[in-house]
C-alpha cells in the first residue's frame, strides 16, 4: 500500500510542477486573481509563431518554471487571433509574439516580457523583474561587499543578464574577462557569455574572440553548438549585405568574410557560400557571377529568406541584366510565386515578375 502510494504521489509531480494554464475568459482571470490575491500571467502566442511553439514545448512545461508561475499568478494562454486575442492585443499592446503580460487584477498593465528565453532560469528571472521582484537582491549585496571569486562572478553575470541588467553585466563581465586567458575563455561555464545577444552583440569584442578561436570553443563545449553559433554569426552578416543593411560593405569585405567562412569549415555552409558569391557578384557589379549565385540559391530557398532577400540584389544591378537573364528572372519569380504560401509574398514575386523585371 505505501509503495502504491508513493508511485501515485512520483506520478502526479510533473503535473503539478508544470505551469498550470487556466480555462478561463480574461474577465474571469482577472476575478480569480483577485480572489487568490495573485497577478494574472498571460501567455500572448500566434499559432505560426516558432518561438512561441519552442517556449509552450521546452520552457513553460518545466517544474521549475512552473513552481514560480503557479504560486503567483493565474495564468492563461490566449492566441492573439482568435476569440478575445485582436481585442486583448489592441488594449495590451502586443505587436510581437511571444509577449508575456502581468496584468493587475483590477485590469492594468504592470510589465510585459516580449521575446523567447533560452532557460527556464532567465525566464523565471525575467518574470521576476516584470513582477517587481529583484531577483538578484542577494547577489548585488555580496558583490558590493567585494566578493570576486571566480564561481560567484559567473553565476552573478548570469543573473544579472537573465535579468536584464545590461549596464551592471556588462560592468561585471569586464572584471571578469581579464582575468581569463584564452583556454579558460573557451571553457563550458563561460558558454553563457557567447550565446548571449546582450553580452556578445553582433560585432562586439566577444564575438570577434569567438569566430578568431572556434577550435578551441569546439573542444570546450561541443561541436555541434559552436558550429550553429559561428554559422548563425555569418549567415546575418553575409545576409545583411545582401538586403543592403550593411551599406558600407566593400567587395574586399565580402571577399574576407567569404575566406573566413572557408576557414572556419562548418557543416552545411553550402548556403552561406551561394550568398558570398551573390554579394560579391553585386559588389563588383559582375551581373553574370549574381545571376549564377542567384539561380543556385533561391528555387529551394525558404519563402521567410526569400522575402527579404530576393528582390534588393536584382536592383542593385539594375541596367546590367541581359535580355536572357531578365527571362530566366521571370520564370523562375512566376515559379516561386505558386510556390510560396504568404500571400503578400505571392502577389509580390507575380508582379516583380510582370512589371519591374522588363525595367531592370
């Protein structure tokens, strides 16, 4: 009888922990958070959203996630385009998916989280700060006291990033790094550092040292991750050339960026290759060497990609396609075309097709 017991006890503790989503309209959410005097958590998602899916599968669900939610909100989840979603989205201002909202019982607004965490820790902490919490109360004490030891340093910095603290991180991690030599930079427990958008921006010192020492970050933590950062680095930065966000890119710049890419040998960088022949095609102006590029890259490309990167390199060459190579541009445009699902995208592949390819 006890064994059975605790087997039923064993088997109920993952619901328990996992983020309980209420079926209640807002109004109702709203009554029982005041009730339990609690605040009411909103899970604002689109079905489309990938993030949203990612945080509903890998963050939400896990217990301690859910051991924070549960003893402080009342927490829904709402697609924002269905039933009361439009209505909610337009009164909350949610534009971008997902957004996570702490509303007041009586209806107010008290903080929104926008955007997908990689941890359940930089969730809850974020949730913290949204909440009015200070989550890194104890940690800021002790580093003001003068504590520096290496392990407290790292696990400070992680706090304060998950947190959102960029200006004391950032204050924090230049004590650090100094004190690290290269081994010790690629070590696991500063991988934190190099996958953080806010420690490591694009172009940032950190993120120069991480493509300038990609072996040793492979020993240190894995091929396989550092291959999808340095990949993911160079694939916005050839990317952004392309669709003319990087405005002052030289083709001697695309040229360094493309050796860069040969030396740093990642898996399946097939595609960053086609894209360094394309922006160097229209760098030097070289319509035949774009076209060919061109041609390789963008049958099978996604429609997400070929949205924002299709039609700004057949511009930038503008009086220099042939009339062969404008008919192949129609016909492979018509093709994408029926192929695309985005509506807008659809309509716009057809008429660049009849209408602007003619005038290139």
């Amino acid at each position: 009888m006890r064994l059975l017991i605790l087997i039923c006890m064993l088997l109920q503790l993952p619901a328990l922990a996992q983020t309980e989503f209420q079926k209640l309209s807002f109004d109702e959410a709203l009554a029982a958070a005041k009730a339990e005097n609690k605040l009411v958590f909103v899970d604002c998602y689109t079905t489309w959203c990938g993030p949203c899916k990612l945080m509903a599968e890998r963050i939400l669900p896990l217990p301690e996630v859910g051991d924070y939610l549960n003893a402080r909100f009342v927490c829904l989840q709402i697609d924002m385009e269905k039933g009361e979603g439009p209505e909610l989205a337009k009164e909350y201002g949610v534009d971008a998916f997902p957004t996570f909202l702490v509303v007041n019982p009586d209806g107010t607004l008290k903080n929104r989280v926008v955007g997908a965490s990689q941890s359940p820790r930089e969730f809850v902490y974020k949730m913290k700060m949204a909440a009015g919490e200070n989550p890194t109360e104890r940690l800021d004490s002790m580093y003001a006291a003068g504590n520096r030891m290496g392990s407290f340093m790292v696990a400070y910095l992680q706090a304060l990033d998950a947190a959102g603290k960029t200006e004391q991180a950032n204050r924090v991690m230049a004590e650090l790094m100094p004190s690290l030599n290269d081994s010790q930079k690629a070590f696991s427990s500063y991988w934190f550092i190099y996958e953080s958008p806010t420690l490591s921006p694009a172009g940032s010192e950190n993120e120069e040292y991480f493509l300038a020492h990609l072996d040793a970050f492979r020993k240190g933590n894995g091929p396989a991750a550092v291959d999808r950062k340095a990949y993911g680095i160079y694939e916005t930065r050839i990317e952004d050339i392309i669709r003319g966000r990087n405005k002052t890119a030289t083709a001697a710049d695309v040229e360094a960026l493309g050796q860069a890419i040969d030396a740093a040998q990642l898996p399946g960088d097939d595609y960053l290759k086609e894209c360094v022949a394309l922006a160097l095609g229209v760098k030097r102006g070289d319509a035949d060497m774009a076209f060919d590029a061109f041609m390789k890259m963008f049958p099978d490309l996604d429609e997400k990609k070929i949205a924002y990167l299709y039609f700004t390199p057949l511009y930038a060459l503008k009086g220099k396609w042939t009339a062969e190579q404008k008919e192949a541009l129609t016909e492979l445009s018509l093709k994408l075309s029926e192929r695309v699902e985005n509506v807008t995208l659809k309509d716009g592949l057809k008429n660049f097709a009849e209408s602007e390819i003619p005038k290139l």
